[in-house]
C-alpha cells in the first residue's frame, strides 16, 4: 500500500542529496522563483512532472518564498486509460490538479512520421494560455538533465547549431509569462530510482505516435533515443561526459568561434579580426 507520507519523506531523506538537493540548487542557482509568483507546474502525468509537483510542494512547506501553485494538467485527448491513471495519480499523491481539455492529439495526428516538434510547441501555447487565464506569471516544466544534454547532442548533430534547453525563458507570445524548468540538474536515473523505491507507476509520453510505436519498437527510430543511446556508450570510455557536454554550455569562447547569432543577428569572427 502506497502511503504519501512516505513519498513525501522519500524526497527529502533517501533522495535528499540526488534529487531535493539539486531542484532547490536549480530554483536559487538560476533564480527561478521570485517573491509573489504564481506559478502554475504543469502535470504531462509522467514520472519526471508529477515527481516535480511533489517537490514544489516540499519547498512550499519548508521553502522561504512567497509564492503561489497551481497544478495544472492539460488532456490534450490521451485514451481513457492514460486519463484515468493520471486522475489517480495526483489523488494517491495528494496533488490538487486543475484540469482543462484541449484536441492537440488529434490536430498534429495527420503530421507525418513524427508529430513531436508541432505537438510540443502548441501544448506549451494552451500551458501559456490556461495559466494566464488562472492569474500564473509562470509555468513549471519537468525537463531534467538528460533531457538538456539530449538536446546540446542533437541541435550540434542533427540541427547543425549550438544551442541549449534554458533553465528558464520569457514567453515571446504571451506578455509577462516565464517558463522555468526547476528539474534542469536533477539526472534521469535518480527520478526512476525514486519512482521505483516508492512502487509508483505513471504514464508515459501517451499520445498517439508514441503509442503506435509502443506496440513494436517503443522509441526506437526516433532522435532522441539514438542521442540517448550515443552518450550511453560514450560514458563507457568516459564517466564525465555528460557533465562535460553541459559544462560545455558555460565554457563557451567566442573569441573561438567562426561565427554565432545574438538576437536574431549573426555576427562573424571576421567582423573583429583586423580590429586587434
């Protein structure tokens, strides 16, 4: 029998340094949480989002800001199934979750082979507008680490770019309203770890693509699990290449650099050479 108590516990004993930690070092590190927030967490119903609307509830009981929550899940037209163990989920969890509709899944459905670009994009346009709509100047994500050094490999192997997933940003389409991402140094195996000390199950990416490919090769085909994959067998060689890769984020010279963009404006080394 699952007890809450014991979830909640779980967090901030036996997960202390690995996951508690390292979500409060991401809030004060880059600043994510201001006095008066009101910030809505956005609940997918996967492990990695409803583990950070557990945490956010810890650092609202032992936290010092003055701030707001509101735990918001969008059914962007998962199956009945899928629905119903989130619904759960967030009773067994004690989460009080908002729930609003939206027809995402069946929009993007006709989109090719991989609907994901177009999907993602549009469930964060509604996640913007709900949000506002409830009085929230900001919305949490429950991207972790692994998820920012995926997309460090893949912007520089299949986008031909150097460019990283910020652990926060100001909405371009939706005046006043931020995103932040409070799991950005929390690792992947940690999360699982946690789901599987306390017996938990969630849902998966639960739409329809990803569903179709459950039922032969799971995530097999896509970007994501081939870079997934390439940085598991570099760890083999090398154990710091995934702190690497993100340290390399902060490292970056520009004095060594070809050329790079700055606000829509791409500057080249050539602009400065003869200068010195």
């Amino acid at each position: 029998m699952i007890k809450v108590d014991d979830v909640e516990r779980s967090i901030i004993k036996k997960f202390k340094k690995e996951i508690w930690r390292k979500f409060t070092k991401a809030i004060n590190e880059y600043e994510m949480i201001q006095d008066g927030d009101r910030i809505a967490v956005c609940i997918s119903g996967g492990k990695d989002s409803m583990l950070m609307a557990k945490l956010f509830q810890e650092l609202e009981r032992h936290g010092k800001k003055n701030f707001e929550l509101v735990f918001l899940v969008m059914n962007p037209g998962y199956n009945e199934a899928n629905y119903r163990l989130i619904l759960e989920n967030a009773r067994l969890l004690q989460v009080p979750v908002t729930v609003f509709s939206s027809e995402i899944f069946d929009i993007v459905a006709d989109e090719g082979d991989s609907p994901c670009y177009l999907c993602a994009r549009m469930r964060r346009g509604y996640l913007y507008s709900k949000a506002k709509e409830l009085g929230c100047n900001k919305i949490a994500l429950g991207h972790h680490f692994d998820d920012v050094i995926e997309t460090i490999v893949m912007g520089m192997l299949y986008g031909a770019q150097i460019q990283t997933m910020m652990p926060k940003l100001h909405s371009t389409n939706f005046e006043g309203m931020e995103l932040i991402r409070p799991l950005y140094l929390v690792r992947e195996d940690d999360i699982i770890r946690w789901m599987n000390y306390n017996g938990l199950k969630f849902i998966r990416c639960a739409c329809r693509f990803t569903e179709n490919l459950a039922k032969g090769e799971t995530e097999k085909g896509s970007k994501r699990f081939e870079v997934k994959q390439l940085i598991k067998e570099l760890k083999k060689t090398n154990p710091y290449i995934e702190m690497n890769i993100f340290r390399s984020m902060e490292n970056v010279n520009l004095s060594t650099v070809i050329a790079y963009k700055k606000d829509g404006v791409k500057h080249h080394f050539l602009e400065e050479y003869d200068r010195n």
